[in-house]
C-alpha cells in the first residue's frame, strides 16, 4: 500500500453533496445525538465518496468536516487511516480485486495480470476514464474465489478469460452480469446439485414415519394464544434507509429451479450490502 | 482499608493507593522507575508505546501499567492484593521486546540528532535496548513535516507516541496536528502541513521523547551537555513562568520552562521559549550621546555628566517612566533617587491607565491567583485576552473549561481563546447590563465565581469605573467571601506589578504616563519604556535606560545601557503578586549595568547617595525591618485570599462613569510585546505568519 495523500489538482475547489443525498446524510445524523454527530463522520465520508464519482477529494472531505463541526485533522485521519476511503480518481468502474490467500490459491494472481495488460497499474485511470483498479483484503466471497468487485458487485468465480470479458463489456459500455460467471447458483455446487437431490430424503419416507409432522399437507397447527403481544411501537429509527437498487436485476442466477424462492432469499440478504 | 483505597504489592512492598491511581502511579508510589514514552502526566492516557510493562501475577500477559487502573485490579486467589513486579527476567524481556520494535523503524543518527544526550528513547534504549539489530529489511522512511518556524521535523525518528497530537488537542486547544494513514504508513502531521496556530506549540518540542519535534531555531547550535543551566524566571508576561536558561559562553542558547504547578504547570508561551535570539540583537552595550543629531558612543562618565547636565531642568519639567520589562531593583533605586531629586512625574503604566494608585495593593493584583481558576465555577475576563496577555494561564482555563465545567464570559474585542465562552459585548456597557443577562444569572449562581480584569479595561478614559463597577459586582455575585477573592486584575508586563509595589506611580501632584510624554517635560527618563507612544514628546531631552535599541532609544539623547533580564539576578513580581527571583545566566553585554546600580552610580553624580551599595542592601532595604510582613519579605508567595478583607471595601467615589467606549486589546500582535521580541528574528518570522493567517474569529 502506498503512500495515500489527497490527489489536490484533481479534486478541484468545491464539493457538493446531490440534493438527493441529503435525505441519507438526515438519515445517519440522526442516527447519533446532537453532541455526537461526529460519530457519523464515516458514513458521511462514505456518501460523500459515492457523490464524488467514487473517490474522496479535500473538499468533499472538507465539506464533511464543516457539516459534523469536527476538526479537519480529524476528518483526515479517518479518511486516510480507512483503505476503503479512495484518495485518487478512479474510472467509472472501479475494480476492487481480492488478493487474498483463498483467492490468490485459486488464480488471484492470473486477474491481476489481466488488470495490468487491460488496464495498468493500480489506481491508474485508463483514458477513457472508465477503468481502474487496486488489489485489496479479503472482500468475504472466498468461496466463489477468485472474484472481483466493481463499483457495488461482486463477480465470481472468475477466469482470466471470463474476467476480460467482463472487462471488455464495462469498457465498451456493455451490460455484464454480476454475480458467478460459472455454471452455478450462488455459492451452490457447479453444474447444479449433485447431492442430497433423492426426493425420499424431504417428505419422510427414508425414516420410515410415513410422513413428516409438519409437512404443509400435515394438521395445521393451531394459532398461538400468547399472553403478551408482540411490541407494535415503532421502531427507533422511522426511517429506514431503502437501497436505490432495483430488484428486477437478479438476472445472475442462471435460470433454474425455484427461481422465486431464491430470489426472495436473496433481496432479503442484499439490504445490507450497502456498507 | 478505607473504600477509596487499594492495596497491592509492589516488588514485594505492601503500598496502599487511591483506586483510581494507575498502576504507574502506583509503582511510583512503592518508589520503582517505570520507563514510558507515550505517558505524560498531563495528558490523557495514550497506552500505545507499550513501554511500561509489568508483571502482574497470575495476568496471562504483561500490563501496560499506566494504562490500568488499580481499582480494576483483581485481587489473588486467596484474596491477598495483587502482586505486580516491575523487575525481574519477565518484565525485562517484555520491555527489551518493545524496545526492539521501537528500533526497527528509528534511525540510527544519534550523532546529528538535536535531542541526543536527552533523549528518552536514548536513555532507555540504554537500559532495555540490544547491542546490534536483527532487522535486515530496509527502515521506514518519511517525509519530514512543515510545522512552522519554530517546530524542526525529521519524521524518521517518529515513534508514534501521540503525545504532541493530544498535547494540541487538549492542552493547546487547536486541534490541527493528528496521525494519518496506519501501521507502518502511519504519519504526524498537521492538516495539509499547515503551520501551528498555537501560542504553546514550542511545548510539543519537550513533549516528544525523541528526535522527532526539535526546537528549529536552536538547531545544531549545541549540545546538552556543553550548556549552563541557571533557573530563572520568565518575564515575556506577567505569570513570570519558572525557565531554565541554557547558555554557552555569553550567549543564551535555549529557554526551557522548568515545572510550577502554581504558575505555568510545565509549559511555555512560544514568546518566552523563543525570545533568545532577540537578546543577542540590537543590544544597548555602551552609553551613547546624541550630538548634532547622531548618536554617538560615550563613557560612563561623560553620560553621567550630561545626565546630570539634563536634570538640572526643574523637577516638576522631569518625568520618568517605567516601561513593561523592569524589575523591582531598578524600580526602587530610580526611584528612591527622583524622589530625592524631588520629581513626582514618574509612572510604571500605559498612557491612560486608572489603576495601582489608592495604595491597595488587592485592586491591581490577580487575587483569585492563576491555579485559583481550576477552583472556579464561573470566569468572567473584563478586557482582557488571556490568550494573548497569559498564553500559558489560558491554557490553564481551557483545562479548568474542559474538565471541570467552568463556564467563562468575556467582555472585549470577539477572539478565539480556543474554549467555548460567553461573550457579553466590547466595551463598558456590557459591564453595566451583565445583571440582566445569562451570564449574569452564571455569575450569581456559581459558587466560587472570579473576575478578572485586562489592562485593555482600565486605560481607558472610564478605567476606574470600570475597575469599581467589576469589584462591586465581584462583592455582590460572592466571588469575595472568606477563603475565596475571586476579583483580580491580570497585567500584560512582567514589571508592572512590581514597580507599583514599590510605588512607581504619580506622586503628589505628579503627571501620569500621558501627561508626561505629551511634551510639557524638559527632561523625559525611559526605563525601558518602549511600549509608550513617544510621538508628542516634543523637545524634551530623552534619557532612555534600557537593554535595548528599539523606540525608545531611537529617541533618545543620552542612552545608558543596562542589563537584560536574562543577565542579572533581579526581582519580579508576577500579576498574583508572587515574587520571584531571576537569575543571572549570562554577563550583561559591554559595558551594560544592572538598572539599579545605574542609578545608584548617577545617585552619587547627583549628589544624592542613595544608602545601599549592594544589590542585597537594595533587597533588604525592600524587605523592610526583620520580622515585618512586608510584600518582599516572602519568595515565591502569592497572597491570593489574604486579600479578601481589602477586597470587600467599595471604591470610594469612582463607581460612576462608565462610558459607552469599546475596550481596546492590550497587544495586537503576541509575537511583538516587548523591545526584546521586536529584535528577534524568530518572533518576526512567528509574526509574519501569524498576520497572514486568515484567521477567523470565533464568538460563541
């Protein structure tokens, strides 16, 4: 990791947060006390960052200070101390690709050397301002190694090959799929299921019961006539933050089986990966 | 046992401590040496060196004991204290371990670094360090900082104690230095390496334990040990802090402040720190004449004659002043030998000032004393700026602000005193509504409330109406009760209350400062006064006494050179009325004399002897007859509550007369108070950056 100071010239004179982000900056304020509103300083620094074509510039960052009332010098010690806070311009696709031992074990190394021929050094920009990337720490998806993420998403299960598709596609402005680039649902084994598929396993009659209490078909049970009720105040913060991420774009399940009940599955798990 | 006690045995010593004692203390307390690097008594707790382990028996590891406190300490199985040991195999190689690490990155230029032969990390690499190293990578390397004219960097040497980043944050109130990055990348560094806005930024320089922060001015000038060290007492303001001068030869090398809880804690005001350079600059170091316009070098004796040739003028057409640096000594022989002459015209204060006369020595002292403020609840500053008339002391405040909820107002110009305080308008008519106002309802609520007020209050034309109006008010909210005087005035010169104290003021029908430089005088005598407008003086013959060429000798007809306060040991009294005593560290410059033996040798031309031959006649003289409470029969003293019974009686006959007039700072520039610091080259350079800062102006 090398030196990170604030890239001056490119970062301009000004900085504004976009109208439409003041509604998540109300959000996380206040989330803390009057007197402590600079607990928020990092998830300011990271709208900040999104409203900055994804890289923290001094003014943004200035402009953080000035809202939180904090000290510069204590704005930039957070910017610069979190590796995740960008200093430096990025491309408009910022490829963050995971080096770390389970990814480097299962070909890390190849996509870095497709990143240097495809695009350069890291933090470099291509031209046309569309590409860049650096080499991070474990980013929690090891057993879809090696992957990548860009800007939000992840991609997985990556070959030298598929990754240079990938990214030829964001370089010319195509759409690519996120999510395993191989035959597989998630993190489900490759070429679908291979295992536990014998439907005897599920409805009881492996075990000899003839039946299993509570299968759908089975008595329903009756309705819990609990004492107390569940508590029905509303929730401390009112305002929940709503990911802008449509829905509609699961489309990296390659079509199989119980396709709605993944998806389900899957926009529940997705409310988070904002952070 | 008592509840807020704690027992634990330290090497084998039973000691019983204060329960929220750290175990650092603690050791200290059983008498063992702890080392540390990022410790310091005056800041909050960092616990990042790690140098300070311990073993603490049955603790799975080594304790970084100023970390723990021994209220949380677990006693043994059996119920006994804890067993801690500072020495021994265990504790010796846990501390040659984090001394290693230390070393890895820390270069191994002891022979070019400035803090070699003080240096904490020197000291105790002597102690738990390895002869060689096992590190064969290459050390880390960083860019060295701007931080100003005052601070050197060589970031290399850095070992990321933070003392200096907690010292600006709580101590100094500016928050601008800070680490950046992390692990190895990590970094000190003000914002953007913007210089230092802090009056007590020198203070960061003793504060690191290495080589990192070193003074820039002293440079490669010298080495510790080839210094002569000579305590003394600092008179850039009026705390007069405790330093300790290091000279080599007859030039001062550095001041550093030497430890006075009751005055400046252990920090310095860049003023008084970086002052040296100025007293070997523009020095007075022979009489001068003024002949057919220039000046010219004259004998003593020739001096003297044209001295006495000056005064025969009448002694009414004589008037003399005192300027901001004179000591007690000089005070008393001059004066002692104008009285004689029969001039009253003699004055130590500014132009203007309205304050020191009646004889009560409570009304222009600081009774409430300068650590009394951590005793208060509520502050209220009359025309005053603490920040730039007692930087050291409004470091004092913001810890009184910070950590015992002291609440401070403040009338006079809008400024930043780096903690959150009232601020109840400029001028006199804030004084006069302050009882309507929620300060106001502060003041009458607090229990130990204290006023203070600024020169810049009591120059002006209603001075003592202000001073009555504040002492009334001060006697109505309770901040005069037994055991308590709460009312005080700060002053901006290290000789003022000195020179009142010996009764340098208007004597019977005498002129005041004003009168006298307005050109009615024949004969003007500056003691060092340069901080006087000297511009309607007129034809007056001008004899200036001081160290240094500056206003006033420029003026001048007869110059006579005298000592400065580093070159003699003299008395000062400080704005408590604590006095002390300055210490000669260097031989005053030429043919320079101290200020009283000037004028005990012209007392001699003149025909008036004065009756002592000695400096310590002099003092003893001052003293006043053995056995009698006097204000210089005691050292190191301030009365503080002593004065309470003075304090209770109302001015008489000068309570109305407030005007609407706005106070006026004393200084407009911290960097350029005094004949002194207008010679260095240092503080002009402070000065300049210091004017082109933008420097906005909080008003909370």
């Amino acid at each position: 990791m090398a030196l990170r100071r604030f890239d001056m010239e490119a970062g301009g004179d000004t900085f504004a947060f976009k109208p439409e982000t003041e509604e998540k900056i109300a959000f996380w304020r206040g989330k803390y006390p009057a007197d402590k509103q600079r607990s928020a300083v990092i998830p300011m620094l990271w709208l900040a960052q999104k409203d900055n074509q994804g890289w923290l510039s001094e003014p943004a960052m200035r402009e953080v200070a000035d809202r939180l009332e904090m000290p510069y010098i204590r704005v930039y010690e957070v910017a610069t101390f979190y590796t995740m806070f960008r200093l430096q311009p990025v491309g408009k696709y910022h490829i963050q690709l995971c080096g770390t031992t389970p990814c480097q074990l299962r070909g890390a190394e190849k996509l870095k050397d497709v990143c240097q021929t495809e695009i350069g050094k890291q933090m470099f920009v291509t031209d046309d301002g569309r590409l860049s990337w650096e080499e991070v720490e474990c980013l929690g998806a090891c057993v879809n190694a090696p992957m990548v993420q860009v800007n939000d998403d992840y991609f997985e299960d990556l070959t030298p090959d598929s990754f240079s598709t990938i990214l030829n596609k964001l370089k010319n402005g195509v759409e690519a799929h996120p999510g395993p680039q191989v035959d597989r649902i998630n993190s489900a084994p490759e070429g679908g299921t291979a295992i536990l598929t014998d439907p005897e396993l599920f409805d009881g009659t492996r075990n000899k019961l003839g039946g299993l209490p509570n299968l759908p078909s089975a008595e329903p049970e009756p309705e819990p006539t609990a004492a107390g009720k569940p508590d029905e105040s509303a929730p401390t913060n009112t305002q929940r933050e709503v990911p802008q991420k449509e829905n509609t774009g699961k489309t990296t399940l390659i079509s199989k089986t119980e396709s709605a009940e993944k998806d389900s599955g899957q926009s529940a798990s997705s409310t988070d990966d904002e952070d | 046992m008592s509840d807020d006690l704690f027992k634990l045995n330290v090497d084998g010593q039973d000691i019983e401590v204060p329960r929220h004692y750290t175990l650092m203390q603690a050791c200290e307390e059983a008498g063992a040496e702890i080392p540390r690097f990022c410790y310091h008594e005056r800041l909050s707790v960092a616990g990042n060196c790690r140098m300070c382990l311990v073993e603490w028996e049955g603790a799975p590891k080594p304790i970084a004991s100023c970390a723990q406190t021994v209220g949380d300490m677990r006693p043994n199985r059996d119920g006994s204290a804890p067993n801690v040991r500072t020495k021994g195999a265990y504790v010796e190689k846990a501390r040659n371990g984090v001394m290693e690490f230390l070393l890895i990155n820390h270069p191994l230029d002891c022979p070019i670094c400035d803090q070699g032969g003080e240096c904490d990390l020197q000291d105790q690499a002597m102690a738990y360090g390895r002869a060689g190293s096992r590190f064969d990578e290459n050390k880390r390397a960083v860019e060295d900082k701007y931080m100003g004219p005052l601070v050197k960097t060589i970031m290399n040497r850095c070992i990321q104690c933070t003392r200096c980043v907690r010292f600006a944050a709580e101590v100094a109130g500016v928050e601008e230095l800070g680490m950046i990055s992390r692990g190895e990348n990590a970094e000190i560094t003000t914002y953007l390496e913007k210089s230092l806005t802090s009056e007590l930024s020198g203070n960061v320089i003793d504060l690191c334990p290495v080589g990192a922060l070193t003074s820039k001015p002293y440079a490669f000038n010298a080495r510790p040990w080839e210094l002569r060290k000579t305590s003394s007492i600092d008179v850039m303001d009026a705390m007069g802090a405790a330093i300790r001068v290091d000279a080599k030869g007859d030039g001062v090398m550095r001041i550093l402040p030497e430890v006075s809880e009751g005055i400046n804690e252990e920090w310095l005001s860049d003023k008084s720190r970086f002052i040296w350079d100025g007293l070997a600059r523009q020095r007075l170091d022979k009489p001068y004449i003024r002949e057919n316009g220039k000046l010219r070098p004259a004998t003593w004796g020739e001096a003297f004659a044209s001295v006495k040739d000056a005064l025969s003028a009448p002694a009414e057409k004589i008037g003399v002043v005192a300027g901001d640096l004179i000591e007690v000594e000089q005070a008393k022989a001059a004066l002692d030998l104008f009285r004689s002459l029969g001039v009253q015209n003699t004055d130590c204060r500014p132009a203007g000032a309205q304050y020191g006369t009646d004889g009560v020595r409570e009304r222009y002292i600081l009774n409430g004393t300068l650590a009394g403020v951590e005793d208060a609840d509520a502050l209220l500053l009359i025309g005053t700026n603490p920040r730039m008339e007692a930087a050291v002391w409004n470091a004092r405040i913001r810890k009184a602000w910070l950590w015992a909820d002291l609440k401070v107002g403040r009338i006079g110009e809008a400024a930043d005193l780096t903690y959150d305080h009232a601020w109840l308008g400029e001028g006199a008519s804030a004084l006069a509504d302050i009882r309507n106002s929620d300060f106001g309802k502060i003041l009458s609520d607090a229990k130990r409330p204290m006023i203070v007020v600024g020169e810049g209050a009591l120059c002006g034309e209603d001075g003592a109406a202000v001073l009555a109006n504040a002492l009334d008010l001060a006697n109505e909210i309770g901040a005069v009760t037994d055991g308590w005087a709460g009312f005080g005035v700060l002053h901006s010169a290290a000789g003022r209350v000195g020179a009142l104290d010996v009764g340098f003021v208007p004597g019977e029908q005498g002129a005041a400062t004003a009168d006298i430089l307005s050109g009615q005088m024949e004969t003007v005598v500056l003691l060092g006064a340069d901080e006087v407008d000297l511009s309607g003086i007129g034809a007056a013959k001008v004899i200036y006494v001081g160290s240094h060429g500056d206003a006033g000798a420029s003026r001048a007809d007869i110059i006579l050179p005298s000592a400065a306060y580093t070159e003699m040991s003299a008395t000062y009294v400080n704005t408590e009325g604590r006095v002390q005593m300055a210490s000669r560290a260097v031989q005053p410059k030429g043919e320079a004399r101290e200020g009283w033996a000037i004028f005990r040798a012209l007392s001699d031309v003149m025909g008036k002897k004065l009756p002592y031959d000695t400096a310590d006649a002099l003092r003893a003289d001052l003293r006043g007859p053995e056995g009698e409470a006097t204000v210089f029969s005691g050292l190191g003293f301030a009365p503080g509550a002593m004065g309470v019974e003075a304090l209770k009686a109302p001015m008489t006959g000068a309570s109305t007369g407030l005007t609407t007039a706005t106070f006026r700072p004393v200084f407009d520039d911290f960097y350029m108070t005094n004949p002194i610091a207008r010679a260095s080259k240092t503080m002009a350079e402070c000065s300049a950056l210091a004017s082109a800062l933008d420097t906005p102006v909080a008003a909370e």
